[in-house]
C-alpha cells in the first residue's frame, strides 16, 4: 500500500503523539514533572541552563535539577512539535474538504484538543501536579491519539471484506467496545494508583521503595490490580469470536496483538509490585496502554468499515 503525503503525515502524528506519550511516562518515572517549576518558560526561560549559577534572579537555586529540568522541557518541546503536526495535519486535512469533510472535521477536532492539552498541561505545573490534573491530562492524551487515527484510518482508506453477517459485525464491535471503555478505565485507576504511591513516597521519611505499594490505603489499587482480569477475559473473548468466525488475517493478527499486548501489560503491573517500581516497568507500562488503546480502536474502526 502506498501512501500520499497527507497519508504519510497523519500515520507519522499519530506515532509522534505515542511517543510523546513515552517521553511523558520518562519524566513521571524519574520524578521530574517539576523540573520547570514555571510556565511557558522554565526558570523564566525559553531555554533552561545546565547549572544553578546560570538561574535568573528570583528562583531557588536549590529547586534545579539539571538532569530533571532538562528532560521536562525535552517533555516541552516534543509537545511543541507534536502541536506543530498536528496543525499540519489539519491544515492539510482541507484537501479533503469535498471528498470526505469527515477528515478536516476529525483533524480540526485533534487541533481544538491540542490546545485544550497545553493549557492542561500549564496547569499541572502551576498546581504543583494536582492529582486530579495529571489524571485529565493523561485520559486527554489518548482522546487526542484516538481522534487522530480515526483522522489516519479515513484518509488511508484502509478497508477489508469481512467473511460475515452484519449481526456478527455488531457483536464483534460491541465486544471491542466493551474492551476500549474497560481499558480506559483500567488506565484511569493506574492513574490513580500512581498518585497515591507519589503521596507515600513524598512524605518528610519515605519508607523503602521495595514496600509503597504495601503502604497505599483505600480501595483503588486492589479493585486496579483484580479489574485487570475484566480485560484479559474480554480480550480472550474477542480474539475467540474473532478466530470462529474465519476473519480476515489482519483482523485475527490485530486481534492476537491485543491479547499479547493485554498479556503485557499483566506481566509489566506484576513486575512493578515485586520489584517495586522500577522506572522502566512504568514508562513500558503507559505506552503500553497506549498502544493497547490504539489497538483496539483500530480493530473497532476495521470492523465498523
């Protein structure tokens, strides 16, 4: 299959946009969503120094970490960039504007969330990484990499001949349904999870890493740690139904993806209970979400088509 320009531009936004994403899981492992403790700028910056003696008069010298500063504003400008796509793709989506107004529309739709995204993002620094705000700018994230493989997949016109009836067609897309919102709430308690272990961890004598999650209270992080099974007996079910029914190749391998990439992200949350939470387990296990999300969703718009 070959793709024009656009074509090109919108698969390449939607991969920028995850690993955006990825670049955002490195700055909440390494603690440093406040390495600019200001914004837009960084230290009253465009460009942050390498040292605490190139700081302007007014900020505290002991709040530079050179190493976290320099990765949340590395964070900063790839979100520029991502924005900079993204416009792009909806400035160009107008060639599209009489053969499918859906694209420009989709597009337009990505660029309006952009905006809302950065504004998120301000407000995360300037409340001290309120809970709350973490949690509404990571679900905006996935909207705005959803919306835009939608915006991909309908210029692509990527299109199968699927072996079966329309009744078949609807349970296949109620189950990936039912899968997408379980995943989505999944990543909404793993939010939550990780704002609490911030909690304990922040405390004036934290205790050892290896025992944070021992030390969380309430409910969230057993309900997040049993709802999981919910998404793998979904996942099962859906590549199940999707093997019976004689499904096209990619259908079935997209549908084998999503089950492995469920598997995955087992293995990665009991990886990070035993060996308490370890960076890498949890930048793997974001963009692992992630691409769980744009999985599914592409199998939901492959079977819808």
């Amino acid at each position: 299959m070959r793709f024009n320009r656009y074509q090109k531009l919108a698969v390449a936004t939607v991969l920028a946009t995850i690993f955006l994403i990825f670049v955002g899981g490195l700055v909440r492992a390494a603690g440093a969503g406040l390495g600019c403790p200001d914004w837009p700028k960084c230290f009253g910056m465009w460009i942050p120094p390498f040292s605490a003696e190139g700081l302007p008069e007014g900020f505290d010298a002991e709040l530079f970490n050179p190493v976290h500063t320099w990765l949340e504003y590395i964070n900063r400008l790839t979100g520029v960039t991502i924005g900079l796509l993204i416009t792009a793709t909806f400035v160009f989506s107008f060639r599209y504007r009489k053969s499918d107004p859906v694209i420009p529309v989709s597009a337009g739709a990505a660029f309006v969330l952009v905006l809302v995204q950065g504004w998120i993002g301000g407000q995360v620094v300037r409340t001290g990484l309120s809970a709350g705000m973490i949690t509404l700018h990571m679900v905006m994230a996935m909207v705005i990499v959803t919306v835009l493989l939608f915006t991909a997949f309908r210029a692509t016109n990527v299109r199968i001949e699927l072996p079966f009836s329309e009744t078949v067609r609807r349970r296949l897309s109620g189950l990936a349904m039912v899968l997408l919102g379980l995943t989505v709430a999944q990543m909404i308690l793993g939010t939550q999870v990780r704002e609490m272990v911030d909690i304990v961890k922040n405390v004036p004598e934290p205790p050892p890493r290896e025992i944070w999650l021992e030390e969380l209270s309430g409910w969230v992080y057993p309900v997040h740690r049993s709802f999981s099974w919910l998404v793998v007996i979904a996942g099962g079910a859906l590549w199940w139904m999707t093997r019976r029914q004689e499904s096209p190749k990619l259908l079935e391998r997209l549908g084998l993806a999503i089950v492995g990439l469920i598997l995955l992200q087992v293995v990665l949350g009991v990886g990070m209970d035993w060996f308490g939470i370890p960076g890498a387990f949890q930048v793997l296990h974001l963009v692992g979400t992630a691409v769980l999300i744009c999985a599914i969703f592409l199998y939901l718009l492959l079977v819808r088509s």
